[in-house]
C-alpha cells in the first residue's frame, strides 16, 4: 500500500466536534483537545474549520525554540515538545503560521498535534480523521483522495515572503496551486456593526 | 528550503548551516546521534568512575575489618566447659558468636550467623557440628566449613585467646 497522508478539506467540516472529542481520548494526552476547530465569521456564516498541525519541512516552531525541546521525525511529523526540555517560554505558539501550538499553563508546557504518532506510525489513522463522518479529515492514499474528491491537494502556502510546505495537504479547487495568505491589517477590524442589542453571533463575537 | 531562510542562515556570512544548528538539530535522528568522541568520553569517565567506586569500596571494607581487632572477654573457661558452648557478641553488640569446645579439646570460635540466609547456627555436641536449623545447613566445628546442606561458604571464624580461666575474642576472620 503506498503511503498515507493527511488531508483537510474545510469545505466538507460540519462543525461536529467529533475530531475535538477523539482528539481528547487519545492515550498520549488525555482529557486535552489538541486541535483547533475554528470558527469562520461567526455572524454570516456557519462555517468551522478543523485545524491540525500541518507538519512543516521546514518546522519554524523548532527552528525558534530556545529549549531544541521540538523534534522532527524521520517520516515528518513534527513532534510535541518533549517535557523535559520544554521551558513554556512560547515562542513556537507565537511564530507558528498555522495557529497549532498551544501553551498549557497548568503544565507549563507546550502541546499540539503530533499527527497521533503513536498511531500513525503503528499504520492506524489518527484519532481525528478516523472518527469524521464528513471525510473534512482524512487520512489515506494519494490516489485515493484524487478519485474521490473534486479538488486538489496541494501542501503549499505562502504567507507574505514566507513560503512554507507541509507534510499536511489540503483539497483546494483545481486552478489554486499555493495558498497565498497576506498581511492586510494587524489591528482589529474597525467594522462598524449594526445596533442589534438581540443579535446572539454579535453578543458571543463580544464575549 | 526559501530563499529568505537561505538568507537567514548565510546571515553570518560563514557557514551556511551555523556550529550551534548541528549541536542542536530539528531532525530527530540527529539528535540521538551520539558522535564516536562522545561515546569515549563516556565509556573513559564510566570507567574511572566504576574504577573509583571499587577502590573506595575495597578502602571502605579494609577500614572496617581493621575495627574487628579488638580484644574483648567473652566468658570464662568454666562456664564454657560447663555448657559445652557460651554466646557471645563480637566484634560489635550486633553480631552473634559461638564459642564451643570440640569433642578432642580444642576450642573454637565462629560467627553464629549462618551463611546461607542468616538464620543462628546451634552446636550439636554428638555430631561435633555447627547446624543451621532453617534449612539443615551442617558447618564442620574443627573448620567450619560446610558440610551440609544449602550453606556454601564457611563461618567467619573468631581467634580466642585464654588467659588463666579469662576467654579474649581478639580478632575475626572473614
């Protein structure tokens, strides 16, 4: 069997939580969601987006650690920090493109996806993708994910100068070949929002 | 790789992969790499370590043994004779001994603690032997020495010395 990769296609995500709650069962850190499901412009839309570490080549959140506490694996996982190294200093939660480390300040540690390296490595799917009714997550074969999906994988992005390739790909339609995300405003948005003191999306968007 | 990470790392302007990037590498195999230089220095510092510790050891144990010369009465000749055997503690409080009178006259001293699991060796005046009554072990009066059951190494012997009716332990050979 040629080899398995990890697929996010956002457009398929329903917003169901399952992956937050695998996630959470798994052996290495239970109890503790390691991926992100993001909610997209909460007020206009219903769209979520499952957000997993995506591997990097080039791993900036281990280039930046002061502690060398964030491996890479032969096969390409970027692994979790390791706890005896960690110093929970974040800098890898603040340099990550992505968005994936998370700081968890009652261990004073780092965490995030590590792609189930206890699974993936044994050949099982990660938690996440295994237990997605929508296939948003998947975890299979190239050829696969081609004769059953519209668009195209594609593991390239570029955000600003920066160009970063990942071991995760996502299914994007077939004219994209890089995602391409610039800096437009660092400060929030100054969108002038209606007076609805009723609107649920806007008092949740307050909070 | 990008052209702005190349930039980044020729940014020193010497080598393109800096010294502290190889002592501290991304890639997991690199980092359980150990280097031939390091494997010798452990296996040298291992060595003198283990070296160390068995000198300390053999130091540690001579010091103790020379404690054990002390001279220290035990009882005397009568009572000894009386009995057939006396108990006594040498070279410290701790350590139980036997003084028995073997069946030709002569008289020896062991340590009573049997060398198989501790237990207190009892004098048997018709078989003129030592015997260890937790699992039969027989240690020989005249050299005691094992000569039954699970015992392998003979008892610590203690020297007498006999001054008038006075029993001296005087030194203890392990």
């Amino acid at each position: 069997m040629s080899e398995r990769f990890f697929f996010i296609d956002y457009s398929r995500c329903i917003g169901c939580q399952a992956c937050l709650q695998a996630c959470a069962e798994c052996d290495t850190h239970r109890g503790t969601s390691m991926i992100h499901l993001e909610t997209i412009q909460r007020r206009d839309s219903v769209q979520t987006a499952p957000q997993v570490c995506m591997h990097c080549e080039d791993p900036i959140c281990a280039r930046v650690c002061p502690a060398d506490a964030i491996k890479k694996t032969p096969d390409g996982v970027v692994q979790s920090s390791l706890k005896p190294r960690c110093i929970g200093c974040s800098n890898c939660v603040v340099s990550c493109p992505f968005g994936v480390p998370k700081y968890m300040a009652e261990i004073d540690q780092m965490m995030k996806c590590d792609m189930c390296y206890d699974r993936t490595s044994v050949g099982k799917g990660p938690m996440c993708a295994t237990v997605c009714p929508s296939g948003a997550l998947k975890y299979t074969t190239m050829e696969e994910i081609q004769r059953t999906r519209r668009g195209i994988p594609i593991s390239a992005w570029k955000f600003g100068n920066e160009e970063v390739t990942t071991k995760v790909h996502v299914m994007v339609p077939r004219e994209v070949e890089r995602v391409n995300i610039d800096l437009v405003q660092i400060a929030p948005t100054p969108a002038p929002l209606p007076e609805d003191s009723y609107d649920v999306a806007l008092m949740l968007e307050e909070v | 790789m990008s052209t702005d990470t190349k930039n980044r790392e020729t940014f020193a302007g010497c080598a393109k992969t800096p010294k502290w990037r190889t002592d501290f590498p991304i890639e997991w195999e690199g980092d359980h790499y150990v280097s031939r230089r390091e494997m010798v220095k452990f296996l040298t510092l291992g060595s003198l370590l283990l070296a160390g510790a068995n000198w300390f050891t053999a130091f540690a144990s001579g010091m103790l043994r020379r404690g054990s010369n002390a001279q220290r009465y035990i009882g005397s000749a009568a009572k000894l004779d009386a009995a057939g055997y006396i108990l006594f503690r040498y070279p410290t409080d701790r350590d139980p001994c036997i003084a028995v009178r073997s069946a030709d006259g002569t008289l020896h001293a062991y340590s009573q603690v049997c060398t198989h699991l501790s237990c207190a060796v009892v004098f048997n005046g018709q078989a003129n032997t030592l015997d260890c009554p937790c699992h039969n072990g027989v240690f020989s009066v005249q050299e005691g020495r094992p000569i039954a059951g699970p015992p392998l190494r003979p008892l610590p012997r203690v020297r007498l010395q006999q001054r008038g009716d006075q029993l001296f332990a005087t030194a203890l050979e392990v």
